[in-house]
C-alpha cells in the first residue's frame, strides 16, 4: 500500500496587504512600550503608517513622516533597486496620494476617493517597478 504524499499548504504571500504577524518583541522594546504606556502593536502600526504615508489615518504633524523617511533612507532600504532621489520620490508620489484623502466628506465622495485611490496605488507601483527592472 502506498502512502499518501502529506498535502503542502500553499505559502502565504509575503506581500500580501491582510496578514498574521507573530513576532518575538526585543525585550528592551517591549519594556519601553511598557513603560511609556503604549502597546506595541499600535507603535508599529504608527510607524508603518507614517512610512507608508497612509491616506486615512494620516497624522497631521509632517515631522513624523520625514523622520520615518529619514529612518528608511539610513537603514538603506530600496538603495540596490533605487536611487536615493528616485526613493524621494517615491515618498513625495505616496505624499501625494496620502494627501487627497477627503476628510470629513460624505460616504459617496470617500468611495469614489477609495477606488480611485486603489488604481492609483497600482499605477504607482507599476511604473516604480518597471523602472527599476528597465535598467538590467
């Protein structure tokens, strides 16, 4: 008799907008979110938001988001693919679309905003990642 192959899970996608998460915190981290009374899972939403420059629940103080810029642009992230003006850019493109979220309007104008948006964030994406593979 046979056995039957076990059947492999499909991986999930690294990239993938909706995911589970489970990560060992940095003691020191943990003590310091402790500390100053803020949970960890909202710092590092704040953080991503900020580098992501997110639309919704955009922060109104511009400081934090050059400082999040400042953070990506020395940890070195993105220079093998880009430039360090093409990264700039790149930031001032979501700046951009992060901006024009309607604040305070009706439901109809947010949902024309959103799909908008939505085809937006894939032309976006689209002429950054066709850039860099133009070069090879």
């Amino acid at each position: 008799m046979k056995k039957k192959k076990p059947v492999e899970k499909p991986k999930p996608d690294p990239y993938s907008r909706d995911q589970d998460i489970r990560l060992d915190l940095p003691y020191q981290f943990m003590l310091l979110c402790k500390l100053v009374q803020v949970p960890p899972e909202r710092m590092l939403r704040d953080f991503m938001t900020n580098v992501g420059r997110d639309s919704w629940d955009r922060s109104p103080n511009e400081a934090k988001r050059t400082t999040a810029l400042a953070y990506f642009m020395e940890c070195g992230y993105g220079q093998d693919f880009y430039t360090p003006e093409d990264l700039r850019q790149i930031f001032w493109d979501m700046d951009a679309i992060g901006g024009l979220w309607p604040r305070g309007a009706e439901m109809k104008m947010i949902d024309l905003q959103a799909k908008w948006r939505d085809k937006y964030h894939k032309y976006w994406f689209k002429k950054w990642y066709r850039k860099v593979r133009r070069r090879k």
